[in-house]
C-alpha cells in the first residue's frame, strides 16, 4: 500500500498545536489543521516553508480524537499554533482561524493533516483558543441546555494561551521518507467541572490536551476532502485532505486503499469493492469524500471500511441533520438536539427539536455493506442518522424543519450501554443506561413495537446478537453493543447488534478531584506499582468514582484505597498540567518522578483523570492514560 502522504507539502507544522493533549492543544491543533486549509474567499493551501526541499523536509500525519465528557457540542475557535523546535525556534502553522466542535470526535478519531515541514525534532507547542463565542451544550435530564464557559475564578473565559512540554520519548521528529504520526486527545472531562443547577449551565475549564505517537485508544478513523484521482487497478483513491466543514481548505493529499469488502454509497447509490472505486472514477475531480477505517500504525497506511462520494456527503445540493431519533410519528421523524450543516458549510448545533420529513421516496441506507437499499420503514427511535433534504422554513436557534421527502437519509451505527439483565445465545437483555451517549428519558420509544405493549422498555431493552459471543455477560454487567435499531413497528427485538463488548473490554474511567484548593497529599504512595489514591482524603471534593460504562463505583466506599498502576500491555500516555503548562510523557518512570518532585516542591494536586482496565479483586485500575492537575 502506498504511504498517506502522497504530495510534498512544505507547510508549517500544526504539529505543536496538536501535541498540546490538552483541550486548547486539541483545539490548536484542529486551528492548524484548518488553519493550513485556509480561511476566507479563496481557496487556501497549506502554510509553506521558504527553501523546503525534498532533502530537507518530511512528512507529518497529524490525527485528532477526544475522551469523553459531559457534552453534547464543543465548539471553539482555534486562533495560532507554534511548534518549537530543540533548538529553540519556532514556526506558525495556523494562518487562519478555525472553529471546531470537539465533542463530534468522542468515538472516533480524524486526520487533520497531511504535511511535509522541515526537518527537525520537534519538542513543544504553544497553542491560542478563543472563547469569546463559544457554543457548549450539556445534556440535562434528557434536554440539551446550554452551558457557559468560565475560569475557576467564575469569570467568561476568553483568549487560552497553552505550552505544550514532550518528554524524550515522546517528541516528534521528522525526516525524509517515512511519515512521522502524531494524535491529540483533547480530554473534555479532565478539562472541566460542569455544574447543571445553574442557569446557563456552568462548565468551569482548565483545557486538558495530550498529544502521543501512537493512539492510545482503538478508534474507528475518518478522513475527509475533495477527491483528486481514483485508481481501481490498485483499488486506492487519493484526496485532498479537508477535515472540517471549511470550503477551500487543502491540508495535504491522502492515499485511501479499500478492498473487495469495503461499502460505498456514491450520490445515493451503494456499491462494494471495486465497483465503488469505478462509479467514484466517473466522479468530477474535487467532489466530496469521506471514509470510514482503521490505520495501520506501522506503515502509515489507512484503509477504508465505509466510503461515502458526491451527494453522499455534506454539501452544495443538500442541507444535512446529523443527530438521533428521539421520537417517530407517522413519516415525521424528531432529531432533539442535532447539528445542521447548510448548503454553504456553515454548521451549528440545534438545542431544540429537528423535524425531519421523510416519506416513499425518500431513499434510505446504512452504514456496512452494499446494496441494502431500505424503506423509510426502518428509521426507529435511537437510531443515529445523517438527514439529507431542504430547510424548507427560515432555523431559529432552537428548532427548524428538514424536508428529505426527496432526498436521503444514512442510518449510522449506533451504540448503547447498559447493564446486562439477561444473557442468552442470540439474545441479551439491557437495563439501558445510554443510547449514543443520550439518557434513555431523552427518547420516545412509542411507535417502536409491533403492538403498543411491545413498545421498546428502556428498562429490558432486548438486543438480538445473532452468533455473536455473549459468554462474558453476567447479569448486572456493563455491556456495550454497536449495530442498528430495528425498524419502526417491528420491535422486538429493539436493537440488531453487530458488536458487543462484554465487562473487561468496557473502559473504565476514573475521575477524582480534591476542589478549588487542592491537596497536598492526594496519594498514600507512589512509585514503580502506581499511584495509591488516598480515598479518605478529606480534601475530595464532588468527583470520586471509577465509571465502567453505566456501574459507577464510589472510591470512598471502598473498603481499600485505589491503586493506579501503568498498565503492562498496549500504548501509554502520562500527562501533568500546572497552570499553562502540559507535561507529555511515555513511560511511567519519568512521570511518576516529576509528579513528586512538584508534589514535594509544594505544589497541590487538584485533579486526576486516568482510564484503562479496573480489576475489582485486587482495587487497582491498570491505566493506559493517566493525567494529573496540579497547581
């Protein structure tokens, strides 16, 4: 297969922004990425080095993702980013503002850019978010509500200036030939407390982004932009890179590989294997991409699960809702809270209900295989869907209608959590904790069954696994499983899975703070096996529990402390955040050092944030991500 970046681009780094693992970083580095695309009128080409050659420059593959948070939007503006080289000096990757809503980028992650910059390695960023017009919306007892932004001292927060520390086994160095990679994970629940008794909601942030070489997390990747060429022979297409909702942005070229199993919906029309890549060929050079897929981390490469061409992504014949089904009445469908994209590429998020209008000529497919061309029949509650149609009357900022009678809606795979109550070959059983990361009270199941008894029960929501194994599901459990909502009326089953992840693959995470002062002595020990969290700190302030997906464990409950211990197998990431700063680190050894050395020299802990697999038995939590506040 052939590399990601197919064309010399001698941008600047947005390399620094995106190292900043902290939620300014991540902002940064998205800026950089669109910042590179460019802003206004024209189009706009990636920032370029005077004097880069071939000799002296290398390619750079920058990817952005985000942890989970309380969030339903998260959208703010990247302002600059500036890498920083050992040597001291600098360069600015981001010649244009770029806004971004992090919280599209919970479940997977996206290529930001594809760029060739000098040659050096490269060991720190600083990155600038603005605030001013930031758009945040939490859920709150199933209605999204807004949420204001705010520093702990309770004020708006306005312009975030973020410096972005590697350690040696982390830092960033490019050469000709082989592709460096680099991913940001902009934490949003380590960078905020929210708190929902206030109106506006208040989310008081302290920005916390990490950057690593590797992803730390498997996640399905996107990659987005205007298609350059298609070669069906070598069953590979090649894109300008074009991550966000900009209009004339190119951040670099990528080299898409599919197989005879990859799924395609090109204008509407689904294909599989080389029969998509043939039907993308007729396509104009510069119609719109997006793919689905997973990163081969050694080589660089990126292959394809899901294509989407032309009229099958956002743009100029279609204006497009993206959200869950929360109500279904007749052929009118309800999408409460969702994000509108218009014609013209501006996009925001809607609060209030989308009504979306479908009826017999509204095509309907899905997500994962050709050639399952649907009935609008299909289209459930809870089910994830992309609506393509008119805004048939002028949006307010709070609900407005999507007429699709002529257009297309794509059903997304959809993902629940619950608490297994039963577990049967075939069959499984879930006292339903989330949909998408919605609340069940956020859904209208009526209409869902075969017969209004039959109606979905968020409570024992039947899931059917087919030969899927189920032998990990206990009762009482937390489970995840992907797939689809069966189709309006016809339930049950509610829920046709595709995946299902049992107790030890389901992360757990854990989330602890000792409030606005802080502690002085937040572990009992720490060392080579971890760090022991003192669960009776009286100093612990609202967050003091470990989440596996919906079984919530209050750590002061705990008969024991909680170890945190490095875990033994896959990526890690360890980060420290004092003030403006963001230490990166690799390997245990130098973080847990550096931890007491502050922690020794007088600084207090106010946070720690980890996630990984938690042991029950023995009380510790074996973490591949471990990050740390203190001031």
């Amino acid at each position: 297969m052939l590399p990601l970046v197919s064309k010399s681009l001698c941008e600047t780094v947005t390399w620094a922004r995106l190292r900043a693992h902290l939620v300014a970083p991540l902002l940064i580095a998205l800026a950089t990425l669109a910042g590179c695309g460019g802003g206004g009128g024209g189009e706009v080409a990636p920032p370029v080095t005077q004097g880069c050659t071939a000799n002296n420059c290398g390619p750079l593959l920058v990817a952005l993702t985000d942890a989970d948070g309380d969030f339903l939007s998260y959208s703010v503006d990247v302002v600059s980013l500036t890498l920083e080289r050992a040597n001291g000096t600098t360069v600015e990757t981001l010649p244009v503002r770029q806004r971004v809503d992090f919280a599209e980028l919970v479940d997977l992650t996206e290529f930001v850019t594809a760029a060739t910059i000098p040659n050096a390695t490269y060991v720190g960023a600083s990155i600038r978010l603005d605030y001013a017009n930031a758009d945040v919306t939490v859920e709150v007892n199933g209605e999204p509500r807004a949420a204001r932004v705010v520093n702990d001292a309770g004020q708006p927060l306005g312009v975030v200036d973020l410096d972005i520390r590697l350690d040696n086994r982390n830092q960033v160095t490019i050469a000709p030939g082989r592709p460096a990679l680099l991913q940001l994970d902009f934490d949003l629940l380590a960078s905020h407390t929210v708190d929902v008794t206030t109106t506006p909601v208040t989310a008081v942030a302290e920005p916390f982004v990490v950057a690593s070489l590797e992803p730390v997390e498997d996640k399905e990747l996107r990659v987005r932009g205007p298609l350059v060429s298609v070669n069906v022979a070598a069953s590979q297409y090649v894109i300008d890179l074009r991550p966000f909702n900009h209009p004339t942005a190119r951040l670099g070229q990528v080299t898409v590989n599919t197989t005879a199993t990859t799924a395609f919906e090109v204008d509407g029309v689904e294909y599989e294997g080389a029969a998509g890549l043939q039907a993308m060929s007729s396509l104009a050079a510069g119609s719109r991409t997006a793919a689905f897929g997973v990163l081969n981390v050694a080589t660089r490469t990126f292959t394809a699960t899901d294509v989407m061409a032309g009229d099958s992504v956002p743009g100029p014949r279609f204006d497009v809702v993206r959200g869950n089904v929360i109500a279904r009445e007749g052929d009118t469908l309800t999408v409460r809270g969702g994000t509108l994209i218009r014609r013209d590429d501006t996009v925001r998020f809607v609060r209030g209900d989308i009504t979306v209008l479908i009826g017999p000529d509204t095509k309907v497919t899905r997500d994962g295989g050709g050639r399952n061309l649907l009935r609008p029949g299909a289209i459930s509650v809870g089910q994830r869907i992309v609506a393509f149609g008119d805004v048939t009357a002028t949006p307010t900022v709070d609900s407005l209608t999507l007429d699709a009678t002529a257009g297309r809606v794509r059903m997304k795979v959809t993902h629940i959590a619950g608490s297994v109550v039963t577990a049967n070959p075939g069959l499984v059983t879930l006292d339903l904790f989330s949909i998408d990361g919605r609340r069940p009270s956020a859904f209208d199941f009526t209409g869902t069954g075969a017969s209004p008894a039959l109606d979905a029960d968020p409570d024992a929501y039947e899931v059917a696994t087919g030969v899927l194994p189920t032998l990990g599901l206990t009762p009482d459990s937390p489970a995840r499983v992907f797939g689809f909502v069966t189709p309006f009326g016809f339930a049950p089953p509610d829920f046709v899975g595709r995946t299902v992840v049992d107790f030890n693959g389901v992360r757990a995470v854990m989330a602890v703070g000792w409030g606005l002062e802080g502690t002085s002595a937040p572990f009992l020990s720490m060392g080579a096996d971890g760090l022991v969290v003192d669960n009776q700190n009286p100093d612990l302030g609202e967050r003091h529990h470990i989440r596996i997906g919906p079984v919530v464990v209050d750590i002061t409950a705990l008969a024991s402390a909680v170890t945190v211990a490095p875990a033994s197998a896959g990526p890690t990431l360890f980060a420290i955040r004092e003030g403006d700063v963001v230490e990166v680190f690799r390997d245990w050894a130098p973080f847990v050092e550096r931890l007491a050395a502050r922690l020794g020299g007088g600084a207090v802990a106010k946070g720690l944030f980890a996630h990984g697999r938690y042991e029950r038995g023995i009380n510790t939590l074996n973490a591949n991500y471990v990050a740390v506040a203190i001031e």
